[in-house]
C-alpha cells in the first residue's frame, strides 16, 4: 500500500502556515534518489533541509532490513550539496533520538512532534538566535534536554492538504490517504515504541473539523481514506461523536481503522459502519490470555471474539494481528492463539514471529534480564525477543497453519 507521508505533511504544512518557503521531495516515489535531491537542491537553494525518518527497520527478524544506511547517504549527499544545517524528525527517529542522529550525521535532531518544533527552530537557524532548547538535539555540542515539545491541541495545526507542493500524484491504485485524528496513547503495551512516539497523554482534533477535512478531500476526488490512530475506538464518547460527524457531513467514502478489542460495543460498530468504514485492524497480537497479560493488554480473549463479531454483524472486514514469540510463550500458547484467531473467521491475520526489542519498554526491560541484550546495548541496530528454543518451531507451526488459509500472512 502507497504510503504518503503524513508526518512530513503536517511539518511542511506548519512551516508554510509560519510563513517560510517550503518545498517537499517526496524520495519514496523517487525512481532516482541521488538525481531527485541534487535536482531540488540545485533548484530550491535551502538555507535548511528537514528529514523525516519514519522508519528504522521493517521489524522483521527473519532477514532483517535496516533502512538508515540508505538515510545516511542521504544526509551526505545533502552535505555535498549544500551548506544547510540537516535536520532530522520523524517517528522512527523519535524512537532512538541521540543515537540515531549520531548514526546518520546530521546536524540537528526534533524527536517527538515536529509541528511547532520545526519552524522554531528554522526561524533561530535564519536569525541566528540562541539555538539551545528543551526540544532540540545538537551534534555540536548543545545539551540536550529530556522534554520534548508536546502539541496540547491538534486544531492549532490543520491536516495538511494532500496538494502541498511535491507531495501530489497520489490517489490511484490501492492508495488510502492516512488522517489521524488522535495522538498519544497509555495503553502502556510491553513492547510498544507509540510513547516514545507521540507520548502518552491523549490529545484530539474536533471531529466536525476532521469531518469538513474529509469533505474538501473528498470534493478534490479521494475517497479512500486510512485513520492511522492507534486506537480508534478509544475513548468510545470520541469515537462516536467522529462517526456521526462523518456521516451528518453526507460524505461518499470508505475508511479503514486500527482498534483496540476493548469497551466495543454494538452503537460505535454501527456508527462505524454508517461512517464509511469498511475494515478494521484488530490489535489483539495473541489469542492466549496468558501472553495478553504478559503483553500488559487491558482486554482478554472475550473481548477480542466480541469485538470481532460486533464488527462482522454490521458488514467491516476485520484483519487480525498475532505476535509469536514473547516473554512467557510456549508453543501451547501459540497454538493457542492460532486456533483462537482461527476461530474467528477474520478476512486476514498477520503473524509476526519475533517482537522487535524498542528502549524503555518492559520488553527491554525482560530480554536484559533473560541476556538476549545488555543493559547499554545500542537497539537502534534491530535487536529481537525470542522465548529461547522457538523460532523455528513456531515458524514451521505458523507456516503450517497457513497453507491452508489465503488470508493469513506470515
């Protein structure tokens, strides 16, 4: 699925609404990186060049990726041809700040939300001002301080328009435009980077906003549109009023949704599916109440098999998630958790074998007391958890299951 860059949007978008001149070099649909970035350097002359690292890895253990050698030439290319300051922001960045800018080279790091931080920093770079703060990483020497800047309302920075220069062409094809209405999240799952991310404290767009977002979208041609919250169903009062909002705006579109299988229930399933929506991602990651417990989830297995039926009854594909592997599995749990996800007759399952290790997450906490890592490992560089003796058995299980079923993904 195209992945337009949602991050990147809402900062370019707040720069321009602060009055700077932005251009966007979208390089994941660039067929020639090094072409592409001389030609919009050569063109535009930046006296700053932002970054925005979404991801590290694909988190894949098997034949693992690592994506910031490709980032690092990127940073030198930027180096050769200009004399700009390197700025780098973004979710995968957020996640491994200080060794993560020490990795690539650049010159500045914004972990965290990017919106005001940005065009703060742009403006002191330009004026020459103090370029010390509590949200700014500096690899001359500046100190960097523990806070980040934290948006305490997302009205003050509007959705980006799909049309910002160098980020149209997309639309076609499988595409779904990504919209998040929400950031932060407390759930406080053991393996999850989201805090590191967006924080935990919940924070939300008006939904009538959201909704006439949708609309002007939805006049320019979209129609497909990919609510990217982590949990979209929570908290339910918020979800709703989202839903009716939607569907009192009288709009022709179909939206897809991560939940949480926790406190669904009957009215939002069809609300949702009144909205537009026509699938949801079901963030249960184990069938086993053991491993739910161990992954510190606030739902159990009832609520996982409630949800997914709610949301079978009003017509919503359900694709389900499982992650194999974890402090505490055995191979009775995962069997468990495969015949429980069996049981539900989902259109799609997504098995990952492995759980990618994140900083100062009780995953982390477990695999340095297990000795699968050191206490001052850098986990920048992919790290996994694997219950000892499993990784192969479970990936013979898992492709067995399979085989028989087309809608499982391993």
């Amino acid at each position: 699925m195209p992945a337009w860059p949602l991050g990147l949007a809402c900062v370019a978008a707040a720069a321009i609404h602060a009055g700077h001149d932005v251009r966007v070099l979208d390089l994941l649909k660039s067929d020639d990186v090094r072409a592409g970035l001389e030609q919009a350097i050569g063109d535009f002359g930046p006296e700053v060049i932002g970054i925005s690292v979404r991801n590290i890895d694909d988190q894949r253990m098997e034949g693992t990726t690592f994506y910031l050698d490709g980032v690092r030439d990127i940073v030198s290319l930027c180096r050769e041809r200009s004399s700009a300051p390197v700025v780098l922001g973004g979710a995968g960045y957020s996640i491994f700040p200080e060794s993560a800018l020490n990795y690539l080279g650049a010159d500045f790091g914004l972990p965290g939300e990017g919106e005001a931080a940005f065009p703060d920093l742009v403006s002191r770079i330009k004026s020459g001002s103090c370029l010390e703060g509590p949200y700014v990483l500096h690899r001359a020497g500046l100190p960097p301080a523990g806070a980040r800047r934290s948006i305490k309302s997302l009205d003050d920075f509007p959705l980006p328009d799909i049309d910002l220069p160098g980020l149209s062409g997309y639309g076609s094809g499988e595409f779904w435009l990504p919209v998040q209405t929400r950031r932060g999240c407390a759930m406080e799952c053991s393996y999850c980077s989201t805090p590191a991310i967006e924080g935990t404290r919940f924070r939300k767009r008006t939904p009538e906003e959201v909704a006439r977002w949708l609309g002007r979208r939805v006049e320019a041609g979209m129609r497909r549109f990919y609510f990217v919250d982590n949990t979209f169903n929570l908290p339910g009062s918020y979800a709703l009023d989202l839903c009716r909002a939607i569907t009192a705006a009288g709009l022709a579109l179909s939206w897809r949704c991560i939940l949480y299988p926790w406190k669904m229930d009957e009215n939002l399933a069809e609300a949702m599916a009144r909205a537009g929506c026509v699938e949801a991602s079901i963030g249960s990651e184990s069938g086993s109440g053991d491993m739910l417990r161990s992954m510190n989830k606030r739902f159990a297995v009832e609520d996982v098999r409630r949800a997914s039926i709610l949301l079978g009854a009003v017509g919503i594909r359900r694709m389900g998630f499982l992650m194999l592997g974890g402090p505490g599995e055995t191979m009775a749990s995962a069997e468990e958790s495969l015949r429980f996800a069996d049981s539900l007759g989902l259109e799609s399952l997504k098995i990952t074998i492995g759980i990618r290790i994140y900083p100062r997450t009780e995953v982390a906490r477990r695999a340095v007391k297990d000795g699968i890592i050191a206490p001052d490992d850098d986990l920048l560089i992919p790290r996994f958890y694997m219950a000892p003796g499993l990784e192969e058995p479970l990936r013979e299980m898992a492709g067995k299951w399979k085989a028989s079923r087309p809608g499982w993904i391993v």
